[in-house]
C-alpha cells in the first residue's frame, strides 16, 4: 500500500525511494497540518527552507516559545547573533546541548505540526564526526532522543560530504529519515504530506 502511494506522487526512482523510506519511517506519526518547524545551524539552510516549502507553511511559534529559545540563545551567548524565528538558524557555534534544546522546544510548540530538523556538521562545536556519534552527550544520541520522545513527524538533514556518512547512516538505522539536502527533504515531506 505505501508504495502504491508512492508511485502516485513520484516522478523518478530517486524521488519513490525517498517516499517509499519516509512513509516506512514515519507510519504512526500522522501530520496534525500542514505547519512546519524548521532548525538548523547554517542561514543557507534557513534561506532553502523558506524557499522550498511546498505544501507547508511556517508555523508561528508561540510566545512561550519564543521567550524560551531567547532564554537559551542568551544562556549560550548567541543572542547578539541569532534572532527567533523560524526557520531558526542556530549558526555554527550552538553546541550539541543548546541544539537539542532548541529542536524540543520548537518540537514541543502546539503551532508545529512537523518539523525539518538540519544539520551542516562541520562545526567543532558539535560531537558529529565518526568517533563521536556514540557520544550520549553527541548530537545523534541526543537527536534519537528526541525522536523517542516526540510524537511528531520529523525528518533529519545531515548536509556535509562522506566524512559525515556514519552519522546519517545512525540516524537512518535508527528510525528518523534521513536527507542529505534540505530541498529533497522538504520535497519528499511535502509529498508524504499531501497523500497522508
């Protein structure tokens, strides 16, 4: 039945093998709406979520939101550099603690139906090289926790070359689909979107 969905909805191999994982992946966790949360640590990302939302739009976060990633983007010294919005651009210098926190709040808010959560990881300020992802403190532990703990479907962006290849691959086995672009994310959650 999920692949004869797929085929609906795709217009190449590429695009029914995306579905056909992300609908897999996803079963159980249905869309309450069409309002998406978006976070990542890059403004390219931000810029190429905003520009590619197809049947979404960006949910507004709550005031309670709101004033709590300004409580953590002060807590973490990059309230200077980083304003709430969303799509959220964390920049490269959020550690592995304050992008966990950031992802459960805007998980967490009631205006957010699904969520695209990105991740550029050449940062030295998170645990995401092959060594690393076993960390509990590391961003794929932390990112799996989250997952376990939130209902909501969400998908990952792992947008670095091969070196970062393990920790796509973890997150993959683990449950939580796995894009290496945010444009083919956004594609394949649009479609799973529209024939959910």
């Amino acid at each position: 039945r999920i692949e004869e969905k797929a085929v609906q909805f795709t217009e190449s191999i590429e695009e029914f093998e995306d579905l056909v994982g992300l609908a897999t992946a996803l079963d159980g966790r249905p869309a309450a709406g069409r309002r998406l949360g978006a976070v990542t640590n890059a403004g390219f990302e931000c810029v190429v979520m905003a520009d590619t939302l197809g049947p979404f739009t960006l949910a507004p976060l709550t005031d309670a939101t709101r004033a709590a990633l300004r409580d953590l983007l002060e807590r973490t010294r990059l309230a200077g550099i980083v304003d709430v919005h969303n799509p959220l651009d964390l920049t490269p210098m959020a550690g592995d603690a304050a992008y966990e926190e950031a992802v459960r709040l805007v998980l967490a808010d009631d205006g957010v139906d699904l969520a695209v959560i990105a991740c550029v990881p050449l940062s030295a300020a998170l645990k995401t090289s092959a060594g690393e992802i076993d960390d509990p403190d590391g961003l794929a532990e932390r990112l799996l926790r989250l997952h376990a703990a939130s209902p909501k479907p969400w998908v990952a962006v792992i947008d670095g070359g091969p070196l970062f290849d393990p920790l796509a691959r973890k997150l993959a086995a683990r449950g939580i689909p796995t894009f290496r672009s945010a444009d083919r994310a956004l594609r394949a959650l649009g479609r799973w979107a529209s024939g959910a």
